[in-house]
C-alpha cells in the first residue's frame, strides 16, 4: 500500500488507519504481526538486526550489509542512518561515527530551513541564560546579520537565516562566549525545560532548575534513536510541562515523581508514570538508565512513547526502577559511553574538521549562471 499510495511512507500518523484498512480488505489472511524489512535493502527488521549486530559482533556498515546478506552494496537512505546509529550505540569504543550516513542536519550540526539556509540553537543548560550569554548572541546576531531570532518552546535561542558557509565562524564566536551546540538537529538530547523551582517560586518543592541543568550536563551529546526532550517542574502546577515530555518530572515535597512516554507533537499523549523517588541522586540514575535502555532496546526513528508502548509501560518500570541491578548496569553502560559522545561538534568543525561540507563548490557569477 505504501508502494502504490504513499499512505503511511512519511510521518506515520495515518499507519494505524492504514492497517485498518488492510485488515478490512484482507481480513484473516493480514498479518500486522508479520515482521517489517528495514527496507527493501533487506528482509531483516530493526530488531533481528539489532540482535544480529550484538549477536555476531558486527562492527561496521559494510560488515553487517555482508554477514546479513544485504541485497544492495551500499545501503539507501533508510537502512544506512539506522545502521549507523546501533553501531554508534552498540560500540561506543570502536566504531567510527559515519557522517556520510546521517541526515543533512546531522551532518551540518544546524537545522537546514526551507530557502537553504540554516538554524543555529546553542544549548542553554535547562534554559538558564545571563547578560554575558545575551550579550554574545546579540553581538553574533548584528556581526552575521542573522535576520531572525526566535525563542524556542524548549527554552532556548534560535538564530534562524545563516548561510552554510557563515557557520564554522558563528560557532568560533559562540564557542569563545562558552557556548556549546544545542543538538536542536539531533536524534539525541535536545532539552531539559526547567521552572524557576523552589529558587524563586512560592510553590516549589524543590530546586526543579537545579535538577534540570544536572540531568542536561550529565547527558548532553547522546545519541538516541529518535529525539528526546525531558522537562523538569517544581510542583504538580507543572509550569515546564514535564507530563508532555519523553521524560518528565514533578517535583514533590516527598521527592521526585518520575514520568515518561509523552507526546505533544503529531501525536498527543500525556505521560505514564514511572514512578516516585526519594533523592536527586536517585532520580538521575532512573532517568539514565530509563534512556539507556530505551538506546539499547528502540527501533531507530522510534520515540519513547512509541517504544515504551510496544514493549510495555510496566516492563520499562520493572527493568529501570524495581529491578536496581539491571537499572545499574544501564547507567553504567550509559555513563561508559558518554566519555566517546560528549564531545562538542561545533568546536570539532571550527577547528577544521569536515571542513569541505561548508566550503561552497563554487562561486557562480549571475552572468556565469545564465550562460
Ligand atoms: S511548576 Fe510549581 S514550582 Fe514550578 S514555577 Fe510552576 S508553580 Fe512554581
């Protein structure tokens, strides 16, 4: 049906009408079971690849595109991101991150707009900015006559309308004002969305914006199978909208209530609660290893909310928050792999790394063009 309509090929939302559909047409002889190929590459889905990776040792694309029998030489758009990501997640230590197999905005390390040009959206720990943070951004923004400036809903600044070959430079300015990239392009951590907390809110419980910037420094620069947003609040008045979130949580005067799976985007959902802890501590260590495992266990291009529904809501609280040791062997894993991720991309490229992506192929004159 995909083939012939384009129906469900592109966001999903219609997928679930679509099997309706199908049930309908064929009734007993559908199976919605029935595994899915990756892609036409392979008759393998995401999780016998997966297993097979870890199963076999594969260690790189060409490696698994041979031992598993792929049917093209090189991969498609589909199966190569996806196959980059469980080696990236598989083999922190060892496999080389291949860029080639990444999207334009991953590749670029900005967000590509509709006229070519791109957004730059630093990170702003949980939201938190100072006069010395504004002030370099304003001087970037006049310095690269960036025509927009835009706050995001995940609390942070975006400059929107920079030229491809304009950003190594704006990332030389940003990075001297202590700037690092936001990841507001990445299937990874994007933002931890903070209230002012028990700082400066009558109702807070409990320091919210603390929580959030230790959560955001801790697990910046991960990759993840689809993007991940978390969402701190001081109290169930939930100012920072936590119950929305992939991750989320309210803080109460007995400690910090721990959700997950939500949604606010082409699907709605709020969130399943994970579950209440008594200490910060505690609380960092359920929501990586509640990540980790959801790094380890998802499809690729699959949120939280999706996952956590396929394998079930009380699997994800049996393994990250009554089971302690396996919760501590995913923060482990977790922890063991940020010392290859958290790496800042910006800085990478303004010292030259990649350098030909932002270099124009050529300089074409108007009259050039037209001949
Ligand atoms: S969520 Fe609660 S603590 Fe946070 S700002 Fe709102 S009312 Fe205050």
């Amino acid at each position: 049906m995909r083939a012939h309509t384009k129906a469900s090929a592109s966001c999903g939302t219609c997928t679930g009408l679509v099997e309706k559909l199908m049930q309908l047409s064929l009734g007993d002889s559908y199976n919605p079971t029935a595994v899915q190929p990756m892609c036409s590459c392979t008759e393998l889905g995401h999780d016998e690849v997966r297993r097979l990776i870890k199963a076999k040792g594969l260690k790189t694309i060409p490696a698994v595109m041979q031992e598993l029998e792929w049917k093209t030489s090189c991969g498609c758009a589909k199966c190569r991101p996806a196959l980059n990501y469980y080696l990236v997640a598989d083999w922190p230590d060892e496999y080389a991150d291949d860029y080639q197999s990444r999207f334009i905005n991953e590749r670029v390390h900005a967000n590509i707009q509709k006229d070519g040009t791109y957004s730059v959206v630093p990170r702003m720990w949980g939201g938190v900015t100072s006069s010395k943070e504004l002030r370099a951004i304003a001087d970037v923004v006049d310095k690269f006559a960036i025509p927009t400036v835009k706050v995001t809903g995940g609390q942070r600044i975006d400059m929107l309308g920079i030229r491809k070959e304009d950003l190594p430079a704006v990332w030389a300015d940003l990075g001297q004002a202590g700037f690092v990239s936001g990841h507001a392009y990445a299937k990874g951590l994007r933002t931890v969305k903070t209230c002012v907390g028990s700082d400066w809110c009558r109702f807070g419980t409990q320091d919210s914006t603390g929580l959030g910037v230790r959560i955001e420094k801790f697990m910046w620069g991960s990759w993840t199978p689809a993007k991940v947003k978390m969402a701190v609040s001081g109290c169930p008045r939930n100012c920072a909208e936590a119950t929305c979130k992939d991750v989320g949580v309210i803080c109460v005067d007995s400690g910090f209530e721990i959700h997950f799976a939500g949604a606010a985007g082409l699907d709605i959902k709020g969130t399943e609660v994970l579950g209440l802890v008594k200490t910060e501590d505690e609380a960092l260590e359920v929501i990586v290893a509640l990540t980790q495992m959801y790094r380890e266990q998802a499809r690729y291009l699959e949120r939280i909310y999706k996952w956590a529904k396929r394998i079930g809501y009380d699997e994800v609280r049996r393994q990250v928050l009554d089971d302690v040791e396996r919760r501590k062997a995913y923060y482990d894993r977790f922890v063991y792999s940020q010392q290859f991720a958290q790496v800042d991309p910006w800085s990478e490229r303004v010292s030259g790394k990649d350098k030909h992506e932002f270099q124009p192929m050529a300089a074409l004159s108007f009259q050039q063009a037209a001949e």
